[in-house]
C-alpha cells in the first residue's frame, strides 16, 4: 500500500497491518522492523516503514471516563475529533490540542505535541498519567511518570521508537462554554511581534501568523491571535455551536498554483482582513484551534510532487536574532509558503526527545524542490548556529548531524531504547535516515 | 424510549459503525458476537461514547443452536440487522457462514418480530450475489441465495408489520477487504453504510446499494449474455 505523510513527500510502497486488537500486535513482533501509524499527520516519514507499518484505526476504543476527575482512559487509535465530538458536549476539553482534529492519541503522545497554550499549559506528554506500551519482545507494560519513568519520557515525543502504544490516560480540563473569546494583533515587524507575545504571555492561547514574503521595515510582520476560553456570561445570546461540513480539495493541483505569486496574493488577502484595533470577537472552538481542518485534504494543493514542513525552535535568548536571519534568508529566496507560524514556547519540561523548548518555534511550509531543500540546509545551519532544533513530526529532509546537535538527550533515549530492546525493531524510516 | 437495535456480528467493522451510528441517537443495543473480550471493549465503548444501554450475547451463528439468540432478549428488539460473512478459502465455511447460518438465524428474527407485531430485519448480502463472478462465486452463490432468501421473506411478510431490508454494501473499507487495493471511488467507509441503512430504515427501502453506481454496474453485468461474460474473467 502507498504511504506518505501530510507532505506527501516522501510515498513509498508499505505493507501493512491492520490492528484489531493488542494481541493481533503480538503475531506481527516476529516481522522487524516495524512502526506505528495513526492518521498519518506527521508531515514527513515518522509513520512509514516498508517492511511493516502497523495501522492503529481500529484500536478505537474508549475505555473509561471518570466524571469527577476528568480522567480519560482510551486506546492510541482514537482521535482527537472522537474525543472532542465526545466529551465537549459534557463540558470536557482536551488540554493541548495540534492544529488539527485529525490525530489520533498515539500520534499526540510519539510527537508530544504542543498547542496555542503551550507557554501555559506546556505540550501534551506533561498531561499523560500512564501509558500501556507494547514493547518489541510483546511484553506489554504500563508506564508513568511515576511508574517505569525513564520508558515513559522516551516514549513522550519518542516518535514510536520505543514501541506500540495501546492505551493512554490523560486529564481533560472542564470548560463551561465551547467557545472561545479572541482577539487579533497587528505587529508591523519582527521586533512589534515579540513585544506582542510578551504582553499576552498572561493569554491560555496565543499564536501569530507571519509573512515570510516581505522584507525590509515590514521584516516578519505578524498577525499575532490571542484567546481565552469563552465565559457563558460572554457569549452573545442564541449562540449555538456550528456544524460545518468540511470541503475536500478534490484533485492534485497542479505545482504552479503554489508559486510565489499565488502565495503572495494570498498573504494580502490576509494582512487586509486584519482589524486596525483589536476587536474581540467570540468563535467556536473549532474554527479557533482547527482553521484548517475546514478544508480536508488541503494538502493536496501542493501537487504531487508534495511539501515539507520547516518547524524550528530557537531559545529565547538567541532567538530573536536567529529568527531575524531565518526570516532574511527566507525571505531572499522568495520560496516562503503561505501557511508561517510564529509561537512563543514556554520553558516546561517533556520527553527526551521532545520538541519544545523555552523559545521562539516558527513553522512554514515549502514545496519539495532541489532549490527549497538547499534552502532548507542553510536554514539547518542558522538553527544549529543559534542552539535550536527540528520538529521530528514535521522533518522529512534533515541530517543526522542537526538532530544530534539539538537533542542532547539522544544518547540518553537511544540507551532507554536498546534496554527495552527496541533498537532496530521498532524503526521508522526517519529513525533510518536519522541513524537512530 | 427509542426502539431496541439487535446487531448480529456486532464486532465486524460495519456492525461497530452502525451500533455507534445508532447509540448517537440514544437507541439501545443488543450486540451478538462470537469474541466475548471484544464485545465487552465495544459496548463499553459504546456506553461511554453515548450514555445508552448495552447488552451483550455470545453468538456463533454455525452453532447447532445460533437461532436461540432469539428468545429472552430483555429488552426485545424491534430492529435487527444482520452482518455476519467471511471471505476465505474453505468452500463449505463460506456457504455455511454467509448462506444457511444467517438465514437460519433470520427466520427465527422474523418468527419473533412477527410475534411482537412488528419491527425491520436487516440482512447484509452483497453485489457479489447478483451475478457469480470467476474470482469469487463460492462466496457469491452464498450472498445470492442469502439474497434470494431475503427477497422470499420480505414477500412472506408483505402486509404484515415486520419489514425485510436488502442491504449490498459494493466494496467497503473494512478487515475483510484488509490489503486489496480497491478503486477509491467505489469502495465507501463504514460509517457510510451505517448512514444508508438508517435512511432506507427512514425511507422504507427494500433493496440498498451503498454507493448507487454500483446499481448501474451490478445492473448492466446482470445484463451481459453468459456467452459474453464468461469470457471477461471479471
Ligand atoms: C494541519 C496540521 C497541523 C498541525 N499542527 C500541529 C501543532 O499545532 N502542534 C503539533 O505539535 N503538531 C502539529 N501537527 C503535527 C501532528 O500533530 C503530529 O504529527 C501528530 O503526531 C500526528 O498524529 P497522527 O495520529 O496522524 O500520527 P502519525 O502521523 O500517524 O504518526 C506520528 C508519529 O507517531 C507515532 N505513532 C502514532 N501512533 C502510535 C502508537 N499507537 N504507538 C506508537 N507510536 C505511534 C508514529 O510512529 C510516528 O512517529 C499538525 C499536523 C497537521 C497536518
Ligand atoms: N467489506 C466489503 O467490501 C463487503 C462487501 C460486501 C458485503 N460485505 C459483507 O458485509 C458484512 C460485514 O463485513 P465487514 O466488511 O464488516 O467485515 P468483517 O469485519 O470481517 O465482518 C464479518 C463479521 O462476520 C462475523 N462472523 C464470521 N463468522 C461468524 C460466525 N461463525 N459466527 C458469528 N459471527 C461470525 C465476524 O465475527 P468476528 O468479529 O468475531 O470475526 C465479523 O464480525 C459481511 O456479511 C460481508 O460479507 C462486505
């Protein structure tokens, strides 16, 4: 079966497996090397293994809920979207949400995601009490901070390199309204931008996009959106939650669409809907954390040739100056995408190879090319340069150098790995290219 | 209270999709099923996901006494809709589990339904039993006289209240079709089923066919002269 991330890039012929049941996992452990896979929203080649990708889909079951605490116990297949369709109506949130419904908890808990109030309420691992892990050798252990914790904080952003997760139990966080109270911020340039994100670091939820196309005075310009979870008292009267039947891009577009022009028309579009003062305004939720999730398939406007994420994040102190000559370098190819994110981290603890870190993480989209994944290896160098690191879950294109180089706790996972016997065994094809 | 929905096969895909698809709307379930371990996961499942009841009953339909899921079900269902099929390779496994089991267990669900004065039988064949086809006709002869079987009943009991649905799914995204590679714009997901059978419940429908080409495709090679057909390895 043909297999790729969100980017499309790369697509390679996987066998697979489908896995009804943790013990249909058993009879596959025989067959190394082999990776997990829920919806595939990784961008790059964290859930692809030609030899075997087992399918988590059918492993979607919610297995208890406790009404007074909030405790959520469910198998790694079930998605974010189930949980919300789920546990909104109760008044039940989860606690870090990606910006998309369309992941499944194994996904959440392998790449640790960070959401809009990661500065708050740090990324999704930190909201984990246990885990149940099905190692290489079939034992199935449970796992949690307190319990067999070096296994869980390697298992906490570990990308499925330690084994099949079957289960998680996390916290959802009660709100009262579904609704979010927001407000949008202009900030004319990089400096403004920062200034923007300090004065909201008392905001749940705080993201910006930034225009990677204009330098100059304008040199990341941002639109920097904050929000608070909406108060019953705040919402206008007959307010209802929204249903809106998502479009679906129906064909492979094709490439010339995503050339520098299109995406520059799209920026001003953008930039000229901005209000002058921010104006609060009350959204559901879906519209606020899953803009996307609108249109299904959106990917597939990059064409067949597909895309790669660049998501980076640079220390807070280096950073501003790091993000300055990322955005210059970006900016002078002209290859910038339309889809740039500018966020603010705050400093709290994850997994070994977790992503976040206290700093400035900036994610855009490039369409895969000889010139762009140049450009990509300048942009690995200003990175290194200023102590950052990659997002595995959006990577399909670094080098095992720049992984090294941002993840001191590597040779710490690696050891928990070949302990728990999962070296070579539980492999995806980024652990490959990787040297992992 | 909403009626009673009985899913036999209620752990296959299309039977997960509909009991969820039927929980959501506050019906509740009996789910009969031969994996007792999977069954518990599905209806607490179900439980947590909707707040409904949820029965759940051991079920073989080759067992010498599969009908006696009939008798006891407290509450008694007014709605059952049967999933039980396999692909495979042992000829008289497929007729037994896709022709005479489920039609055995069927008759016993319209003697009750009859009883109690009314409900809907649901029986999920195939389009492979509108023509037996080179690659498959063991499992296409069991779906057509599974068909067949269902097209009697539901004249049997024309006047009466009890109805009798049809239901040929054409290629669903399911464990039983794990690894084919199917043609995207033919084959649907289960929760699709689960919506056709609901509407043709709410539309009275006689004979479903999930994707409507597949109407028209089932339609035109019923068409073809045996001559012509043989010939096409189809
Ligand atoms: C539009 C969009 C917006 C996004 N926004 C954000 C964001 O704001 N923040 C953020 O952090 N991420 C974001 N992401 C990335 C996404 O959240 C992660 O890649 C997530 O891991 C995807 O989940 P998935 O179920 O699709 O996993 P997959 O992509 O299928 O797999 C991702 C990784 O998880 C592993 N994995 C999956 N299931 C299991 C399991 N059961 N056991 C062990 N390992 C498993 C895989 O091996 C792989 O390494 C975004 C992605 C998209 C497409
Ligand atoms: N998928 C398709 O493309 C397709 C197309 C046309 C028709 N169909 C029909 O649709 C129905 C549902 O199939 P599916 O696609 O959802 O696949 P599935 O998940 O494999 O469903 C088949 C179900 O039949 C059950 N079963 C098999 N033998 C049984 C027995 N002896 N006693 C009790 N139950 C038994 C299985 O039980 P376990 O769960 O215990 O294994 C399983 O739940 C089947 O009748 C199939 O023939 C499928």
């Amino acid at each position: 079966m043909k297999l790729a991330g969100w980017g499309n890039f790369p697509r390679m012929s996987c066998r697979v497996a489908t896995l009804g049941a943790a013990d249909e996992a058993q009879s596959w452990l025989d067959q190394p090397p082999m990776i997990a896979r829920g919806l595939g929203r990784s961008y790059g080649d964290a859930a692809l293994q030609p030899n075997l990708t087992l399918l988590t889909r059918r492993l979607d079951h919610i297995l208890a809920f406790d009404p007074v605490t909030g405790l959520l116990s469910c198998e790694a297949g079930v998605t974010l979207e189930t949980i919300l369709d789920v546990f909104l109506p109760r008044g039940w949130l989860p606690p870090v949400s990606p910006g998309t419904k369309f992941v499944t908890l194994g996904g959440m808990v392998a790449a640790d995601v960070h959401g809009k109030n990661h500065h708050k309420a740090g990324s999704f691992g930190g909201h984990v009490r246990s885990l149940r892990l099905m190692l290489a050798d079939g034992r199935v252990v449970e796992c949690g901070p307190d319990v067999e914790p070096e296994l869980f904080w390697a298992t906490i952003g570990g990308m499925g390199l330690t084994g099949l997760i079957l289960s998680v139990s996390f916290h959802l966080l009660p709100v009262h309204t579904a609704f979010i109270r927001s407000e949008v911020l202009c900030a004319p340039n990089l400096e403004a931008a920062f200034d923007a994100f300090e004065a909201s670091a008392g905001w749940t939820y705080t993201v910006a996009w930034i225009d990677c196309l204009t330098g100059g005075r304008n040199l990341g310009r941002c639109l920097l959106t904050r929000g608070e979870l909406a108060e019953p008292d705040e919402l206008p009267p007959g307010l209802l939650p929204r249903r809106k039947r998502p479009k679906r891009v129906p064909v492979d577009l094709p490439n010339w669409v995503l050339n520098r022009w299109s995406m520059r028309a799209f920026n001003t579009l953008y930039y000229n809907m901005a209000p002058a003062k921010p104006r609060p305004a009350i959204m559901d939720l879906d519209s606020f954390f899953y803009p996307l999730d609108a249109l299904l398939e959106w990917n597939r406007i990059y064409g067949r040739n597909g895309f790669t994420q660049y998501q980076c994040v640079l220390p807070k102190p280096a950073g501003r100056e790091g993000l300055r000559h990322l955005l210059a370098t970006i900016q002078k190819s002209g290859f910038g995408s339309f889809l740039a994110v500018l966020k603010l981290f705050g400093g709290h603890a994850g997994g070994c190879l977790s992503f976040p870190m206290e700093g400035y993480t900036l994610a855009l989209d490039f369409p895969v090319r000889p010139p762009t994944l140049a450009l990509l290896h300048e942009l690995d160098a200003i990175v290194a340069d200023h102590a950052g690191r990659l997002y595995l879950a959006k990577d399909a294109r670094t080098t095992p150098g720049m992984l090294r180089k941002g993840y001191p706790r590597l040779v710490g996972f690696q050891h928990i790995r070949d302990q728990w016997g999962a070296t070579g065994r539980m492999q995806s094809l980024l652990a490959e290219r990787l040297d992992l | 209270m909403k009626p009673v929905v009985l899913l036999l096969g209620a752990t296959s895909d299309m039977g997960r999709a509909v009991a969820r698809a039927y929980a959501a709307q506050g019906h509740p379930l009996h789910l009969a099923a031969r994996d007792a371990a999977r069954l518990a996961l599905d209806a607490e499942d179900l439980r947590l996901r909707s707040g409904v009841d949820v029965w759940t009953h051991p079920f073989d339909v080759l067992a010498e006494d599969a009908a006696s899921i009939m008798t006891g079900l407290a509450p008694p269902p007014s709605i059952v809709i049967c999933f039980v099929g396999m692909m495979g390779t042992d000829p008289q496994l497929i007729m037994r589990t896709n022709y005479t089991g489920p039609a055995m267990v069927l008759e016993a669900a319209a003697d009750f339904l009859q009883r109690q004065g009314g409900g809907v039988l649901v029986g999920v064949s195939s389009v492979a039993g509108d023509r037996g086809r080179a690659g498959n006709y063991v499992y296409g002869s069991a779906k057509a006289g599974l068909t067949a079987y269902l097209s009697g009943l539901r004249a049997r009991l024309h006047g009466s209240k009890v109805r009798v649905v049809t239901v040929k799914p054409g290629f669903v995204h399911t464990r039983m079709t794990e690894g084919m590679d199917l043609p995207k714009a033919l084959t649907a997901q289960p929760d699709e089923v689960a919506r056709a059978i609901m509407e043709a419940l709410e539309q009275g429908r006689d004979v479903v066919y999930v994707r409507p080409v597949w109407r028209l495709i089932m339609t035109i090679i019923r068409l073809l002269p045996e001559p012509v057909f043989k010939r096409l390895r189809i």
